[in-house]
C-alpha cells in the first residue's frame, strides 16, 4: 500500500477518536453535567417509572417492560438499539444495570438487561433509567480500520487497493442479454455491472430513478449464484425498506438489531420473530416458563432470612439456571438455522461485526445510501465480504460528523464518493419517476450534468391542468419575502433559528392551495404534504402553529412537518420549504450545504413551493441561480400577493 494511502488510514484514525471525543462532550453536556430535571426535559432520562412486565428474552438475559409514571407523552430520545442503565434513587450506593432498548411506545418501552436476575433494589421504587453514550460504534470503526490497515496480501488489502486506486477493479463480459422485465434501460445496465464485477461496483442513485428497485432485482441476480449475501444500510429506515421489497419479491431475509420503528412488513423477519414462529419455540417458552417460576420462587425469600431459607434460594436459582442453560442450547440451534436459511442478511454495520456475526463471511455484501457513512463505518461490513456493491448518491445527504475540527480534516470524505472517481465503476441512473420535469431540472442541470430524463408518467403532472386554478396548474412556485421584514429568531437555549412570519406565510399558501384543490376535487384521492424546513425551531414552530389551526384540522393527517433529514429517501404530492434566514448581516449558515437543499428540492411530485427572503439568500450562487431559474419558468412571486390575502 502506498504511503499517502496509508497516511489516510491513520488520519482517519486520529479523525475518529477527535470525533469521539467530541460526541462524548455534548453528551456530557446533555446530561452529565446537569440534574435529573434538566435530563428529563432534554428527553435523555424517565423518572421515576415503574416495572410492569419481567421476563426472559431472546439471548442469555432478562427482559423488562417499563413505563414512565409522570412526563406522558413529552419528547424524548429514547429509539430501538440504543444503550441505556436503570438506577434507583432510594439507593444511591446500588449499581445500574446496563441494557439495550428494544421496543419503544411514547411512554413504554422493553428494556433487555445484561443481567439474569434483577437486583433487589428494583422492587423497592424511586427507578429511573439514563441513557448512556455508546461507544460500540467507535469500537468497530476503530477495529475495522486496524484490519484494514494491516491487511497483507489477502482479499481485504486487495479490496483497499482497489478502492484507494492502486489496483484497478476487474470485470467479467457484461451480459448484455440480461434483461429485467420492468427495469429501464440505466438500471438494467447497472444490474449487469453489478453481476460482472469482481471488486467493487456502485449504483449511482439520483432522486427518484428507482434506486432501491435496481438493488433488489441485482441482489436476485446475485442470489443466482451465491447461496447468501449481506445486505447493510447506516439508516434503520433504508435496512427496512430493503427488507421489505426483498420479502415481497420471495427472498428470505433475516433482519438482524433494533430498528427504532419496525413496520408490520418487516417485524415477520426479524429473528425475534423467526424464533417465535419456529416449530420448537413452544418447547422454548416452556423452559423460560419453568425457570421465570422458579425465579419468582426464589424472589420471595426477603434479603434478611436464615442459612435454611437462603440454602433453599440457592437452589431455586441453580434449578433456575440450569433450565435456562437448556433453553439456550435449543434456542441458539434455533437461531443457527434462521442464519443457515437466511439468503439475504439485513442489518446496519455495526450490527454486522456483532456477537452473532463473528464467524460470518460473504461473497458479496451491499451497501446502501453508502453516501451517507462515514469511510470507518464503511468498511466494517468490507472487512467481511469478498466484493462491494455501492448503492446512493454523493450529491444527497452528508454522512454527520458533529466535529468540526474532525469534519474540516476530512471525516466527512466518504469511501463511496472515493469510488465515485474511479474510472468504470458505476452506472447513474438516469430516469426518473417521481416530479415534474421543471422540479427536476434545476437539481439535474446544478448536480447531474443534464442527465436526467423525466419520465413520460411525471414529466407533466400537476395539481390541476385547469388555467384558472393558479395555484395548483404550476409545479413550482418561489415565494419571495424581500422588504417584508420577516427576521429571523435566534433560540437562545437551542441556538436554533425561526421566521414565525414566514411560517404564518406558508400556512397562509397553504391553506389556499388547499381550498382551491378540494373546491373542484372533492372525491379525489387525497394529496399528500410535506413542509420542510433546515431548522429544527421552524419545524416546531411550524407543528404547533398548525396543530392550533381549526381549519388545517382535516387535514392533519396528510401534512407531514420535518427537516431535510426526516425526509430523505421520501416524497410528497406537495411540499413547501421554508429556508427561514433573513438577516441584514446576509448569513444563511448551514443552507451552505447544497447537498441537503438538494434533498429538500427533489421531494415534491407536482408541486414545489420555496419561502425565503431573496436579498439574505442571493449572495450565495446556488440560491442566486434557483431565483433566475424559478423566473425563467414563471415561478418567481413576490410575497406582496399572498400577504392580506383572505
């Protein structure tokens, strides 16, 4: 390996641990530093909750159901997979348990423990549980990274070398009568890529050109000839939806870890339910029966009792024990025949280096929105796999980096754009079903070169093609707030930003958009709508405004409020974005970042309404040339006409 490659790896090291460290600081910050009130209002502590539910779960350990006494419904940031402790507050001097959250409503959730017997400080009130920062993740970059830097003369250096252009990839003939009935002429080529490659090849995914659609049916290929193969994705929600569309097309999918929201599509191939359907899981659930009895058993004898009583708790909880070690022996069978029929193996990256999937190793592994992960992550599912598939789109969303110092240096360089620039690679989808042709072209021609084709089913599909529905007959609409002295508003806790005045702005439009579609199209199917904004404050803002708002009410099941982010991978009949920044200092702060603006222009199928104040946006290019193209179309309005408008 060359030495500036090298240099790379041990940068990206050194890049971890910065980014680490930081990560580590602002949860320290969170909570840390701060007491149990302010940990609970920032949503990273319950206090005090109760034990609704013990039992024994999927594994070695115990399982509990908690659920929050007080604080209902307020938000928080407990989701699936993250780590957690329970503590009691009646003893201070008592040891939290550590665990992992599995299954979360707003106010309960199932906690899997590191323990097989709850300590006895658990039955006496005043529990609470943290969350903790979960260095897992950290660890297995950190170790795939080790492995790839002392790779010699094995199928990993190789695979290195490939991807940092050294070597170059290899190629079978492609196959050019591998035709897939239902993929266009960009994505059938992609597939034969993908067949032929022997080191590396990517799906180059732009907006709705089917991407997702294009990996399913090259994992059927790749199926053809390997008996299994393994499926990743940073994003739970990009692993489910993969799982989903493989499980319709016929395909045996194990998913493995905690998605935070798991579909009913997706639950059944989750292992926790392959077990639960398993022939033998009754003969399992009657082990755990017996030894949850004997338990219970156990637990009725008091911490203050004689040699006769604690003699006979003892061997309660070895009888216990012993049960529980023959449940394991048939569960862990169980288990190992769910992985031996599994041919696709779902999970995100670091699950793949998991307990479960130490001795794993595959032909092929896929790698989804691989734009959006870090390089280190990356390489975690590499580390064990013979070649690569890429699937996403590096003019999309960034992977995060919460180090500025570790972003600057270059975490945020990811390995699929890397592979982007070698030559032979990857194949870019060039057909899209999702918008408008004129909500295309602005991205195509600023990050696509032109590429891009409408297809004949969208190129032209609007709200209403009646003339005198002004509204809904133009696909995009750029609402300019200049010299209406709508400013913006720091959140001094948050240091987040609002435009109250331009959100009231948008619900305005909005519900004149509305008015005027459900006017002539009453037994319409009805639309869907997205309003997006950058900043977390006008989001909020944004959600209460139109929660009070009697006249939205019949529609609050349509609307959807988030920020680019929640919306990635989506998409909405309508969608309105507000960019909020109006400032005489003409800061736009992280609008610097195209690539999420990119997102937020690509989500609307018939039409795009963007809010923002044109004399703080255009001194930056990309805004400046979407106002010249949103008046080259006709798009361009002044906010004049909507303000006064009943």
């Amino acid at each position: 390996m060359s030495e500036s490659k090298l240099e790379r790896i041990q940068q990206l090291q050194k890049l971890l641990k910065i980014e680490r460290d930081e990560d580590f600081e602002q949860y320290k910050q969170h909570f840390s530093r701060n007491n149990i009130n302010y940990r609970k209002e920032h949503g990273v502590t319950w206090y005090p909750l109760v034990i609704t539910n013990i039992e024994i779960g999927l594994g070695e350990y115990l399982a509990i159901d908690i659920e929050r006494t007080t604080n209902h419904n307020e938000p928080h940031q407990f989701s699936g997979g993250k780590i957690a402790s329970l503590f009691s507050n009646a003893h201070q001097d008592s040891q939290p348990i550590n665990g992992t959250v599995k299954v979360l409503g707003q106010n309960k959730l199932r906690f899997s423990l590191t323990v097989d017997e709850l300590p006895d400080w658990c039955h006496d009130g005043k529990l609470g549980i943290n969350l903790l920062f979960d260095e897992t993740s950290y660890n297995e970059m950190n170790i795939a990274l080790e492995k790839v830097n002392s790779a010699t003369n094995n199928r990993l250096a190789h695979l290195r070398d490939v991807m940092y252009k050294i070597k170059l990839p290899q190629f079978e003939k492609l196959d050019e009568s591998l035709c897939i009935a239902g993929l266009n002429q960009s994505q059938n080529l992609a597939v034969q890529k993908i067949v032929a490659a022997k080191d590396i090849a990517i799906i180059h995914g732009p907006p709705g050109t089917g991407k997702t659609t294009t990996l399913v049916q090259a994992i059927r290929q790749t199926l053809m000839s390997e008996k299994q193969v393994l499926v990743c994705s940073s994003s739970n929600t990009a692993v489910d939806l993969l799982t989903e569309k493989l499980h319709r097309e016929g395909i045996i999918v194990l998913r493995l870890g905690n998605p935070a929201r798991i579909s009913e599509e997706v639950l059944m191939n989750t292992l926790d339910a392959k077990v639960a359907a398993h022939p033998s899981s009754k003969e399992l659930k009657s082990y755990r029966k017996t030894a949850e009895e004997y338990f219970r058993m156990a637990g009725k004898y008091k911490r203050t009792f004689g040699r006769e009583e604690r003699e006979q708790r003892q061997l309660f909880y070895q009888e216990a024990r012993k049960i529980l070690n023959d449940a394991r022996v048939l569960e862990d069978y169980i288990i190992s025949e769910q992985f031996n029929k599994a041919q696709v193996i779902a999970c995100t990256p670091v699950v793949s280096s998991g307990r479960m999937m130490r001795d794993k190793y595959f032909t092929t592994v896929f790698i989804d929105e691989a734009a959006q992960a870090l390089e280190p992550m990356t390489w975690i599912p590499i580390t064990r796999s013979n070649r690569v598939i890429f699937a996403g789109d590096h003019f999309q969303l960034p992977p995060t980096v919460k180090s500025k110092k570790a972003e600057a240096g270059g975490l945020k360089d990811t390995l699929f754009e890397q592979c982007m620039y070698i030559d032979n690679v990857s194949i870019m989808l060039t057909t899209q079903y999702r918008m408008h042709e004129h909500i295309m072209n602005f991205s195509n021609q600023k990050f696509y070169q032109g590429k891009l084709i409408a297809d004949n089913s969208v190129k032209n599909t609007l709200l209403s093609f009646n003339e005198n529905e002004i509204l809904l007959n133009t696909p995009i609409d750029f609402i300019d707030t200049a010299g209406c002295g709508y400013n913006e508003i720091v959140n001094s806790e948050s240091l987040s930003i609002a435009n109250p005045e331009e959100a009231q702005l948008l619900i305005k439009h909005l519900k004149l958009v509305l008015e005027q579609y459900y006017q002539t199209n009453k037994t319409e199917k009805r639309i869907t709508i997205g309003l997006i904004s950058p900043y977390k404050e006008q989001v909020q803002y944004l959600t209460t405004k139109i929660a009070e708002d009697e006249d939205l009410q019949k529609y609050k099941s349509q609307i959807a409020i988030k920020t680019v982010d929640g919306f990635q991978g989506q998409e909405r009949d309508i969608i309105y974005i507000s960019l909020v920044r109006s400032n005489d200092q003409k800061e736009i702060g992280f609008l610097n970042d195209i690539r999420r603006m990119n997102v937020a222009l690509t989500r609307a199928k018939k039409k795009l309404v963007v809010i923002g104040d044109s004399s703080t946006l255009a001194n930056q290019s990309f805004y400046k040339d979407f106002m010249d193209y949103a008046d080259s179309i006709g798009a361009y309005k002044s906010a004049w006409e909507f303000i006064g408008y009943e």
